[in-house]
C-alpha cells in the first residue's frame, strides 16, 4: 500500500463530478475496532464546516503507547482528505493535500496555545485527542508514501495558530467530540458545499532522527471509501 496510498488521493483530488454524500463502509473484523470506519459525512451551515466519522468500536479507545521522546514518538489520527486548497485556511496556496485530523499522541505537545486537559499547563496536551489542519504531500521514505509535508517557518506560509514546527501543521484549538462509535470535529470555514472528502484513519510517527521526512504516515488503518477517490461531498446542513 506505500504508493498506493498516496498515488490514488493525490489523482483524486483532479476527478470531476460529484460521486456521493456520505461514505459507507463495512465493517471488517480484522481491523482494530476502534479505527474501523463504517461511515463518514461532512456538513456546512455555511459558516462552519462539521465533519463526522463512525467506527465500529469505541472511537478515541486506543493511543500510542509512550515511548519518551519525540524522536521515533508515534500518532494515532482520525483524517479527513479534502479537495480544499491549502490556502483556505493560510498554507501556501496548492502546497498538497489539505486535511482535517483528529490526533494523540502523548511524547510531545504540539498545540502551546490551548490547555487540553486543564491541568494549568498548555504544553503537556498531546495525549489528549484535538485537532489539526495538516498539508499532506508524497514521500517515498515513507511507510504509506505520504508525509505532513515539511516547511520553513517564516520561509513558507503558515497559519497564525501554527506551532511553528518546520512541518505544514496548524492547531486551530477546535475540540474534537468523540462519544461512543462516533468523532466529530467543527471548523470555521466557508464556502465549503460540493467540496470532496474522504475519511482514513492511519498511524503516523517521527523521524527516528527529529529530521525531514519528520513527519510520516507509516500506516493506514482503513480509508471509508476503500480506494482514496475522495467519493463524499459536504452537503448543508438543516439549520443555517
């Protein structure tokens, strides 16, 4: 699946036409429960975009295991691939794949603006699931083909809430829910109706060596459509 993965979202991302609303997905007992997805939909009011995810066990019930250190420290992720130019919310404009992603991963804190877990400190969150705006583009040194793709900062654009990581990754500070089966995460962005998405859920990890590829998506635990083709489509919500 290396290339694949990144290989077909990317050719995705230029198919024409609309495929679907929702993505469903069927249940498969060999995957982890936790990270099976069975349905996944996106809605707007437009002003807010909601994105929804259904898995077949409990949704945010298993996180990396601790190892320490951020070198080689590994993340678990709810994703959502989106047709969205990175620029929409303030990457450089047609810089990769943008991506709505639910994450923990508890050897390092990549969210210094927001305090999680109320402890009184804003820089020991990142076991707590929360949310970020990721840039995603190929790598072949990486296990499924695709990394949180690498940048300057102060070279390459990045949002006003990025935490300033030489990675394409903003924490807007949106709180994720997950209850029960389902993970849902709002964010303000408009003019989203018709726009593509997919919904993965995968586990990335740090360089061994804290160096680029930094990043990585080392492995994918399921893709709702089962092929990246980017087969949903926000539709409004009732109330606006």
């Amino acid at each position: 699946m290396k290339q694949m993965f990144a290989g077909i979202l990317i050719a995705a991302l230029s198919l024409p036409g609309a495929f679907g609303h929702e993505i469903v997905s069927e249940v498969d007992a060999s995957k982890p429960a936790a990270f099976d997805i069975v349905s996944a939909g996106a809605t707007t009011d437009g002003r807010l975009l909601t994105f929804m995810m259904e898995v077949a066990g409990q949704a945010g019930s298993v996180k990396p295991v601790a190892i320490g250190q951020l070198a080689g420290a590994k993340v678990e992720s709810y994703v959502w691939p989106t047709s969205l130019d990175p620029a929409v919310v303030g990457f450089d404009a047609g810089s990769g794949i943008l991506s709505l992603a639910i994450t923990a991963h508890p050897d390092f804190d990549d969210t210094p603006l927001y305090d999680e877990d109320r402890d009184g400190d804003p820089a020991n969150d990142g076991a707590e699931w929360h949310s970020h705006w990721v840039v995603l583009v190929e790598d072949t040194a990486c296990g499924a083909g695709l990394k949180v793709r690498d940048v300057s900062p102060g070279v390459d654009l990045l949002p006003a809430t990025a935490p300033y990581l030489p990675i394409a990754l903003d924490s807007p500070g949106m709180s994720p829910l997950l209850d029960g089966s389902s993970a849902r995460i709002t964010v303000p962005v408009s003019g989203t109706e018709n726009i593509a998405f997919d919904a993965v859920t995968a586990e990335l990890q740090i360089n061994e060596h804290a160096e680029a590829p930094l990043l990585c998506v080392t492995g994918v635990h399921d893709i709702a459509s089962g092929d990246l083709s980017l087969p949903g489509r926000v539709t409004p919500s009732m109330a606006k």
